[in-house]
C-alpha cells in the first residue's frame, strides 16, 4: 500500500559526491517535510503541492489506474544510494503524471541536499536515480513488451510497450530533472528521463536533463512527441532512441563539456528488425570539442531516421551509420531511403571537412570503403552545409553561453510533412527568443546571456 510519513528531521552538512567534485552544503530540509515510500501500492491518486517539500525513499511508483498531479513550483528531492537503496518515480503502465510547472514556477527533481541555490556543483551526477514512464504503445520486441532493465523482474509493475498508439502517459511540462544516474543494478544507471513505450497522446515538453551519470533523455519504443527538450553535461548520450522508437522532436539542445558524454544522438533498434525511425528537426547539437573523440550522432544495428535543419558542432566524429552486411542493417536503411540527414548545418565537426562528417563504421567488416565513400557523398545530396552559426559556447569550460545563433537561416529548409512540427525559417532549436530562460537551470545559475 502506499506509504508517506510526515517526519520532524534535522539534516545536517550532506557532501554529495559526483565525477564534477562537490562543495559543503550548509542547506538543511525543512523541519516538516514528506517522506515517499512504497511498499507495493504506489502513490495512489493524489496531488503534490508546491507549500510541501517531499523526499523520495526508495524507488516510488504511480500505479496503473492511479494519477500523480504535482503542481507548478513544486520540488520533489530524493535519497541518495544505489541498487536497491536508489531512490527514482515509476510511473507504471496505466499510471499517470500531471506534472504542468509554467516558465516562473518549473517542477524540480533533484537530490536532497540541493538548496536549489548552488549547495550542488553544476556537474555533479549520480547522486539519485531519475523519471521512468512507461506506457502502452509498441515496442520492438518478439513479445511486443518488454521489462525496464534495472526494475526487479518479479515486479510487473516494470513492463511496458503495447498496441495502443495513442496511449497518454500524462504531462511532464516546465519540468528540471536534475543531478541522477544512479545504479539500479550493476553497470544500469538510470536515464535522467525514461520514456518506455509511452504514447502519442502524452505531453513532454519544455524538460530538462541536468547533469545526469547515464543518458539525459532515453525513448524506449513508444511514439511520444517531444519538443524544448534540453540534454545538458550528461556522462553517456544526451538523446538515445531505441527499440521501435516513432516519434518526432523538434526544438530539442544536447550540451557536452569537458571529457564527459558519448553521443549526441544514438539511434539503435534490435539487429535485423527496423522499426526506429524518429524524425528529429532543429535540434542544437554541441560536442566536446574536435580534441576529445566522439561521434556527434551514430545509427546501429537496424535504425533509421530523419535529421534535418539542425545544428552539429564541436565533434570530432560526424554522423556514422553502421554496415554488417546484414540486408536489414542500417546502411541498408540508407540506401533504401529511410535514414536522411537533411539541410543541416555543421561547423567544428567531422575533422571541419564536408567529405568527413557522414560516414559508415563495422564491427564486422574490415574494408567499408565503398560504403564510406557513397555515405560521404551524401552530405551535398542532403543540402548540408558547412557553416558558423556563430552561437557561443565553450565545451571545456562552461561559463556564460549565447545559444542564439547569429547565422542559421542559411541554406535551404527542409518542410517536414507531419502537422505536429512548428513550420520555423530557421535552422537549429532557437530563433530569436531562448525558450530556456527563467525555468531552466542554466538561466538560474546565470550562463545564458541571452
């Protein structure tokens, strides 16, 4: 049954520790504040309102059938630990989250020792464990489910993907997550934000992933839109689409600084079963830095997909697509026509050389140079171009940031052809207005001059 004590706790110095190092925290949590536990029943349907403070304890779910509404301004901190002392929100199958914060009053997930006012480093991660939604919408297994790795296996409350298309999840609107990855089990930190098999019909907008051990944002299956999305200084992927993924983002950054992160965009599926293809259109894109080794987007196995009128910066390695042999394998799906990358801007990236920023890679076959060379060609097919936006932002050393490109309505612009996107004159996730000021960390710890 659910479980939430009321407790009078004094909470002295917490030192958090992170791969970003840590400072002394003098923040303590209110004398009264709400403990969430979970012994079986979930959260049950219920609201969190911003005059509370609540701490999660242990992994905490939203039942199917039950509603969590969290309203605007409210913080929700949680434990530290790992395995099974983590500390994450489940929405299960069938459970909702109505989480609408508004620009001036965002909904925080953090750890219990941010004060919210700089008691934890920017980059510090892995200090608790992240969002997990899990839906009803298909997903790319034999068995058309598929159980969130990390959740015991007993619990059946860790199954997700479905028939159901237009499944709705919920709300997750001016929402911060901040500071995760921890470990559920042994090498399976969790994202900062989980979509398994979440639906159409849910709303995710204007999110973001701070700061997180494993992936900022990670869609498994499902066919969730996504819009102002914001993947900042996470230790693997900013953006992961897996398992069937078919779902379009627009308007979506990933950040990386220093020597942290993997990819900036990953697309993998299961080998020799296509079925992710999401369509990603203005998205900013920034590695870390032609110096560090990285690939700024990479397709495996059997993905395909559609990148178009975004901006790549500051990688070493391009846009990568995986060659087996396999007929089904992603190098197919581009010849096939089902992987486009489409009226982007590159600056920085792919050794600064058109002729190297699309390529192939194999695991399996020692000579892809014909591939390679069909897959560079690519890059003036597609309408790309290598260009300065002109945005200013150090990947070595995150201070004040201009995210506003100067220069990105050059080139043409690729008309994506779904109704759900924006139609926008240019390229990248921002025109003339920065939708990440006032909720978003980066705006409140002062690094956007703009």
């Amino acid at each position: 049954m659910k479980h939430i004590n009321i407790l009078s706790i004094f909470i002295g110095f917490i030192l958090l520790a992170g791969e970003a190092g840590c400072r002394d925290s003098e923040y303590t949590l209110p004398d009264e504040f709400v403990v969430v536990t979970d012994n079986g029943g979930g959260t049950g349907t219920t609201t969190w309102t911003s005059d509370n403070k609540y701490l999660l304890d242990g992994i905490v779910f939203v039942n199917d059938g039950q509603t969590l509404t969290i309203e605007p301004g409210t913080v929700i901190r949680a434990s530290t630990g790992q395995g099974a002392e983590a500390s994450a929100l489940v929405v299960a199958r069938g459970g909702k989250i109505m989480a609408e914060g508004t620009p001036d009053t965002p909904i925080v997930f953090t750890v219990e020792g941010d004060d919210l006012r700089g008691s934890v480093p920017l980059e510090a991660n892995g200090l608790w464990g992240g969002v997990i939604v899990l839906g009803d919408a298909p997903v790319n297994t034999i068995s058309g489910e598929q159980m969130m790795e990390g959740i015991p296996f007993e619990d059946p409350r860790g199954m997700y993907g479905g028939n159901n298309e237009n499944d709705n999840s919920g709300i997750l609107k001016y929402v911060s997550i901040r500071h995760g990855g921890t470990e559920l089990s042994k090498d399976n930190e969790i994202n900062a934000l989980t979509l398994g098999g979440v639906g159409s019909q849910t709303t995710l907008e204007y999110v973001e992933a701070i700061s997180n051990r494993d992936d900022g944002f990670e869609f498994f299956g499902g066919t969730v839109n996504g819009r102002y999305l914001l993947s900042a200084f996470c230790g693997d992927d900013a953006f992961d689409f897996d398992l069937g993924y078919k779902g379009n983002c627009q308007f979506i950054v990933g950040l990386q600084a220093g020597s942290t992160g993997d990819l900036l965009v990953e697309l993998s599926d299961n080998e020799g079963f296509p079925s992710t293809r999401p369509h990603i259109t203005n998205g900013t894109f920034i590695g870390r830095g032609m110096d560090e080794n990285g690939q700024a987007a990479r397709f495996d196995n059997s993905s395909a997909g559609i990148i178009s009128n975004s901006l790549f910066l500051h990688q070493k390695q391009g846009i990568l697509i995986e060659y087996s042999g396999n007929q089904l394998d992603s190098y197919q799906q581009f010849i096939d026509g089902y992987i486009q990358v489409l009226n982007n801007i590159f600056y920085m990236t792919g050794n600064n050389s058109a002729l190297h920023i699309l390529g192939v890679y194999s695991y399996d076959v020692d000579d892809v140079t014909e591939q390679d060379e069909r897959v560079s060609q690519y890059f003036a097919t597609g309408n790309n171009i290598l260009e300065n936006p002109q945005i200013e932002y150090n990947p070595q050393e995150i201070g004040e940031m201009n995210l506003l490109p100067k220069n990105n309505m050059v080139g043409e612009f690729f008309i994506p052809s779904d109704s759900w996107f924006e139609q926008v004159d240019f390229k990248g996730a921002f025109g003339p207005i920065n939708w990440l000021n006032k909720w978003s960390l980066l705006d409140q710890e002062g690094l956007l001059s703009e």
